[in-house]
C-alpha cells in the first residue's frame, strides 16, 4: 500500500514526531510506500530511505508560532492537495492538531486522523506565559480556529487515539466515536544498562507544560529534610531553560541541579537507568512516552493525574501518582525511593514487564498497519 502521512512539521524530536517516525520507518521496513509530509522537516533529523519519501508544502518560516501560519491555512490546504495528487496514495493519515485544520476528501481516498493532543485549543497551557499583547491575541483567534477545526472532523473515516482519556475527550468535543491504539516503546532499544542506581531523579524541560519549575521549588522544599540526592535535566528549550537555571542559581540548587540539555537516546537510556526515578507533572497528559521509555529501562515513574498517565502507571506498582499541585506527596514519593533503593528496582522491573506486554512499538505499528489495510479495502469494494 502506499500512504501519504500529513504532521504539522518535523523539527523536533518530541514524543508526536518520535511517533511519526517510528510509525514512517516501520510501513517502509514492510515494503510499504510512504510519503511523509509536512510543512518543514529539519533533515539533520529526518532522513529519506527506501520506501520513505520526505516531502515538505511549507517552510521554516511557516510553524505554528507565526501568525503567518494562521492566516495562510488555505494556502497550506491547497499545497496538500497537489502532493495528493502527485501522490496518488491509498490512504491519508493525519496526525497531530494542527495538521487536522487541512483535513479535507480526496475522492474516495480513506482518511484516518491521529489527533494524539488537542490542549493548544481547549487548555491555557501552553499559552499561559506568553506576553500579554500575543495572549489575548492568541485568545481572539483561537475561538476562530475551532469552528475551523470542527468542520474538518466530518472529513475523517476513522479517528484514532494513543489513550482512554485522550478518546474522552475528543469524543466529548467533536462528537466522533473513536478507535484505541496505545503509543508504543521500542523496548528492544529502551532498556536498562548495567549501571547502578544513584541517588538521583531525573526530568525533562524541553517545555514549560513539563512544570521543571514547580519540580525545582519542590527540591528546594525536599532539602530541608534530606541532602543526599541529585537532580537531573534534560531537554532544552532556549528563554525557558535560561529561566531554569536563573531559579536554580536563586534558590542556591547549583551544587543540586545538573542540567544536560538536549542528549542522545543512548544517553538518555544510561540517565534513565541510574536514575532512582523519573518525574513527569504535565497537568492532564493525554500520555506520555516520557513514561513508558523510563518504565522499559526498569525506572518507575512519579506522575501527575488524571490523564493518560492513569494508564500506563500502576500506582504503587510501577511508580506514584499524584496530584497536579501536590508538592508534599511528591517530597514524599522521592524520599521513599532515597530510603529505599530495593523499591526503585523492584517496581521497575515490574514497569518493564508492563510495558512489553502492553505498550510494544512493533506491535502497535502492526496495528496502525491493519487498521490502514482494513480501510484500504474497504473503500476498494465500495
């Protein structure tokens, strides 16, 4: 089969573009034809193979943070239609907001969607911080940008969603019944290495929806109880990191705090594997591979809930779940893994386990591959 996948754009490495690609890759090891596509792919991370095409119908200059994009959606629409029609492919899948704003029938053409996260539209999150002129800016256009949304939901065959509680809401906000894949972890890659757990947590900052700050206060909070343990970083994303390290070098966390900025995989496996435990308190994640990547190299997780995290995360099993705000349980959850070295391995190994039997990257790729396959033929007898 031969099938054109539509992102917003590929200049990062983050949890929807990971998939992206793993998803690509995998279609084009099974001989499938694949023809990536979206308004800009940084080549240094993406790369063209057999079977794997790379096309772009934007530019640098074309990403979501400029206005530009926004009053430019028809002009985006209409690129993509002339790379359907080159194309000529037996399936269209569009993955991730905003690529669904050009949702639109390519004959009879079937049309999956992969919305993975909708927050930028409905939640304050990620806009929150900006200045106020481009806040309430971004709050007049967004009211426009739903209605356009919602009118493209009708051209979709199938939705499918990497969670029960993302299924939720998108059935809540769009009125579409849905289809469960879980996001899958190479668990062949991610893996736990041969060094020994110190006495260290480690989190990600790649994005202020991460909430590093309120980690970094609660550290501060930690120390008044205990001096024995290291906080690990990673991920950079240039004014928030540098807001970062401006509050760790306030509240005197510089001998406390390490950041390592943007690392490898192999890197991030050994930080993973000496790491006592991970912290992820995005409010509400609608998942998380941040999650299921810790879990398969045997390091248990502290998350927030509710969100997808409910599901991956067995609470008390293969890490904690705590509420968004709640530093004290936090504090906590850390000290029980300083006190307790033994429970760190125990409950990653079952961690491991877990998410071989449920969250493998090859078999949920082969059942993204069967439901496209389901779809092809059954447009072909209509």
């Amino acid at each position: 089969m031969k099938v054109v996948i539509v992102a917003p754009y590929l200049s990062s490495r983050g949890g929807a573009a990971r998939f992206t690609q793993e998803l690509s890759e995998y279609l084009a090891e099974k001989k499938d034809q694949v023809v990536l596509t979206s308004l800009y792919t940084d080549r240094n991370l993406y790369q063209e193979r057999e079977n794997l095409k790379i096309v772009d119908f934007g530019n640098k200059n074309s990403l979501t943070q400029t206005i530009s994009f926004w009053l430019n959606l028809n002009k985006i629409r209409k690129n993509l239609q002339i790379i359907i029609k080159d194309e000529n492919p037996d399936l269209v899948l569009f993955m991730n907001f905003p690529a669904t704003l050009w949702a639109q029938k390519f004959g009879k053409i079937p049309i999956l969607c992969y919305p993975q996260d909708i927050s930028l539209l409905y939640t304050n999150t990620y806009i929150k911080n900006l200045p106020k002129g481009k806040y309430f800016l971004w709050l007049i256009l967004r009211q426009i940008i739903r209605v356009i949304d919602k009118n493209r939901w009708n051209n979709f065959d199938e939705v499918i969603c990497h969670s029960k509680f993302s299924s939720n809401n998108i059935s809540k906000i769009y009125n579409v019944k849905t289809k469960i894949i879980l996001l899958g972890t190479r668990t062949n890659i991610f893996r736990p290495t041969k060094k020994q757990k110190q006495n260290v947590v480690l989190s990600f900052a790649a994005q202020k929806t991460q909430r590093t700050n309120f980690l970094i206060t609660s550290i501060e909070g930690l120390l008044k109880e205990r001096n024995d343990f290291k906080l690990w970083i990673v991920g950079s994303s240039g004014e928030h990191d540098r807001e970062l390290k401006i509050l760790v070098k306030n509240l005197k966390l510089s001998d406390k705090v390490k950041f390592f900025g943007k690392v490898s995989d192999e890197i991030l496996i050994d930080l993973y594997s000496q790491s006592l435990a991970v912290i992820h308190l995005v409010k509400q994640p609608p998942f998380g591979l941040i999650v299921t990547e810790s879990m398969a190299c045997e390091t248990p997780v502290i998350a927030c809930h509710p969100g997808g995290t409910d599901e991956t995360i067995i609470h008390n099993e293969t890490g904690f779940l705590i509420d968004e705000n709640d530093q004290r349980s936090l504090i906590k959850y850390i000290i029980k893994f300083l006190d307790h070295k033994d429970l760190s391995y125990e409950m990653g190994k079952k961690g491991r386990i877990r998410v071989q039997k449920f969250f493998e990257l090859t078999l949920k790729n082969e059942e993204f591959r069967q439901l496209m396959k389901k779809w092809i033929l059954k447009k072909t007898e209509l």
